[in-house]
C-alpha cells in the first residue's frame, strides 16, 4: 500500500492562499506568496531537512489551481509555473474538469490530467509508485478533498508566523480528525509539524 504525505504552508489563521489570486499573484494579493512561503525562499538553509522532503514523492497529486490559473478550458501553451524542468522529477497527476494529453517535461516530471476525481487520481498514482511514496502537493481544496476521502497517512504543516484574514483555508469541510503529532521544529520564519492522520 502507498504512503500518502501532505506539505503544504499554512497561516497561523488556517489559509493557504490569499484572496485574489491571480496569474501575477498565484497565492492571492497582500503578498500572501512572500508571507507563507518566506521561510523557502529567504532562509533555505534553515529548513533543508523541510524542503528535500517535499518532493521525495514517487509521485504527486495536485488540483488544477496548483498547476495554473485558467478554470475554464486548457491553455494548451501553458505547462506550470515551474519552467521546462518542474522540481518534481515524477509523475504528476493533475484534477481537472477539462481532459488534456498529457505534458512531458525535462527532468523526468510528466503532468498526466485526471478527470474522475480523488479516488482516480489516487489510483492512477498508485499504479505509477506501487508500495512507494505519494505525495498531495495542493492547494486547500485537493488536500481538504483528500483529508475527507482519508487518503492521507502523515500531514506536514509549514506553519508561517502571520494572519492572512481570508482566502482558502485547510479544514474547510473536512470532517473532525484524530491527529497525532509526529515532530515539531522552529526555525525563524516557520514552525514545522509534522502529525500522523488517524482513520
């Protein structure tokens, strides 16, 4: 059986993204990109261990407003906020509701489109990894979809030390969960906790 794992960076109020996003601010207005994600890009050394983690995956699931910021249908030029070479280096299962071939990208990453849900996305996933790691990349919806459909073995917060008052919030429908906390470490931009997901 597959390991399923979830980093995702969090305000201490509980969104992952701002309000207002848009294709020159991913994470909404207000900076909330530099806010959540501050501790990746200004202090790396500090967060490592964090940082490798995240994509050691043998594969990944992500929503399509992680991918992009189109809703309607594709954009066949666009291929991720990433550049040609993706830091995923694996299969990357994509939910959408519009179908689209898939996009191979240097580094081994191929982003495959996944029409049929959490539940196909996963077994897609499984298929590619076996007994290995998948990992939920996000955003808020795909990981509260997969927290409720208990798909998910071992959350990972990155907890930023700000309020962004409003946007997508983690939890948001999720039904009551048993949390048991696996390790936690502080550096100076973010607090990491690490919880296994009770079933």
């Amino acid at each position: 059986m597959a390991y399923v794992t979830c980093d995702i960076a969090v305000s201490v109020d509980g969104f992952v993204a701002g309000p207002d996003q848009t294709l020159e601010q991913p994470l909404g207005g207000r900076g909330a990109e530099r806010l959540l994600h501050g501790w990746m890009f200004d202090t790396p050394e500090e967060n490592t261990a964090e940082l490798a983690a995240i994509t050691a995956a043998d594969a990944f699931i992500m929503g399509r407003n992680m991918f992009g910021p189109g809703r309607g249908d594709w954009d066949p030029e666009w291929t991720g906020w990433w550049g040609e070479d993706p830091p995923y280096h694996k299969p990357v299962f994509v939910l959408t509701h519009h179908p689209r071939e898939d996009v191979p990208m240097l580094g081994g990453t191929t982003f495959s489109f996944v029409t049929g849900g959490v539940h196909e996305a996963f077994k897609r996933a499984q298929e590619a990894t076996g007994d290995g790691r998948i990992a939920i990349a996000g955003g808020a919806s795909t990981v509260n979809q997969f927290l409720t459909a208990g798909l998910i073995d071992e959350l990972r917060l990155h907890i930023a030390p700000v309020t962004l008052g409003a946007g997508e919030r983690l939890f948001d429908g999720v039904p009551p969960l048993r949390l048991e906390q696996v390790s936690g470490r502080s550096a100076s931009l973010v607090t990491h906790v690490t919880y296994r997901v009770g079933r």
